[in-house]
C-alpha cells in the first residue's frame, strides 16, 4: 500500500533531525573545506597572470611605504613567531600534552594536521616553483620558493586546530579571535617584509584551513572532541 501522510511527515521529520544534528560538520565542509580549496585551485591557476601580478606587486608597494625602524622590527618578529619561535614549538608542545592526557584521538588530529601540512606545503612549492617577490631588497630574505606561503599555511593549520578543538569549550570565542588576529598578522608580515605576494599568503590560508577542517572531519565524523569515546585505548588498558 502507499504510504500515508503520516508516513511522510515522519520521513520528512526523520530527515530534518539528520539534517540538524549534522549541520555543523556540513557547514565546516563546506566553508573549511570546498570553499579553500575553490580559493586554492583560483589562485593556483591566475598566480602566474598578469593581472594577478599587478595586484599583487601593488599591494606590496604600498605595504612597502608604510616602513619605518620600529615597524621592520615588529613585523621581523612577528614573522619569526609564525614559524620558527612559534607555530613549531606550539604544535610541538600541543601535540605532547594531549598525548600526556592520552587524549589519543585529539593528539592524531594535532599530529596529522600539523605534520601533513607541512609536507603540503613542500610538496606545493616544489610544484609551482615560484620565485619569491623582487621588489625591494627584504631586511628578512627567503631562499626557498614562494607559493603557497609556509607562514601562512602553517599559522592557520595551528589556528584552526586550536579553534576545533576549543569550539565545543567555553574558551571557543577568545580563542576564535585570537586565532584570527595571529593568522592576519602572520600573513601580513611577510607581505610588509617582501618574501610573498598576497596571493601566497591567500593560497596558504586557503590550503590549511582546508587540509586541517578535512582531517578533523574524517576523525570526529562520529564523535566530538572531549568526549569519552575520542580517548582511544590500547588493548593494554
């Protein structure tokens, strides 16, 4: 026999529960990771662009008029703490102490965003191979290829696993903001110091947030950080 109305409004009803109680992870699909990667493959395929470069050049010439003694050394620090002195140690030490709380499923999450960015990123610069701005002489020069900035894409990997892992805590909106703040000055040092073009610092941006958003997907799909079941046991407990 057909189904009745009230079989239908129970499906209906069944479905909009579904949607409900997914609706976080599809919106984190899809602005942490269709949308990045959109934003990547754009960029990636216009960099090499006239137009591109134009825009890019311009925005360094400005960021370049701004510079002063104080403002090169804020911004050499700031650049320093975006990779070497700071996202490292960070990931390092975050890393380690979800693993001292055996916070097993949070630790891989950390762990393999972290590491897997890197590798990305490697792996990205030796593929487009693009040579580093020569607009000016930089008080902070590069050696290693431009796109996507490492920088950028290493800042936000760190961010947006903070975030993830924050947002379902009381502490979610301080740390969203502050995440936010440390992204935008990390990429805007190394516009102000020369070494990448703003399409750099976008693609980078764009490729950690996706890579880090498509790794917490794929190991919280069932279950949230913090709770019980994400502490994953050895046979030995």
């Amino acid at each position: 026999m057909p189904d009745g109305p009230a079989d239908g409004t129970s499906r209906l009803s069944a479905l909009a529960a579904v949607l409900r109680g997914n609706l976080g992870y599809l919106f984190l699909l899809f602005a942490g990771v269709l949308v990045p990667l959109w934003l990547f493959a754009e960029l990636a395929d216009e960099f090499h662009e006239l137009e591109a470069q134009v825009f890019d050049d311009a925005l360094l010439l400005r960021l370049k008029s701004w510079a002063s003694p104080a403002a090169d050394r804020v911004f050499v620090w700031i650049s320093l703490a975006g990779f070497r002195y700071g996202v490292i140690p960070v990931d390092i030490l975050l890393s380690l102490a979800l693993l001292a709380f055996r916070r097993w499923r949070e630790a891989v999450f950390a762990m393999v965003a972290f590491a897997g960015s890197a590798l990305l990123n490697v792996a990205a610069k030796q593929s487009f191979r693009r040579e580093r701005p020569s607009l000016w002489e930089s008080i902070a020069p590069e050696t290693t290829f431009s796109f996507p900035s490492g920088h950028a894409m290493g800042s936000m990997t760190l961010a947006a696993v903070v975030v993830l892992l924050a947002w379902r805590t009381r502490w979610r909106w301080p740390v969203l903001v502050l995440a936010v703040a440390f992204t935008g000055l990390v990429g805007l040092s190394r516009l102000y110091l020369g070494v990448h073009y703003p399409s750099d610092v976008l693609a980078g941006w764009a490729a950690g947030l996706a890579w880090t958003a498509g790794v917490y997907l794929v190991l919280f799909r069932y279950r949230r950080p913090w709770q019980d079941g994400s502490r994953w046991r050895y046979p030995a407990d």
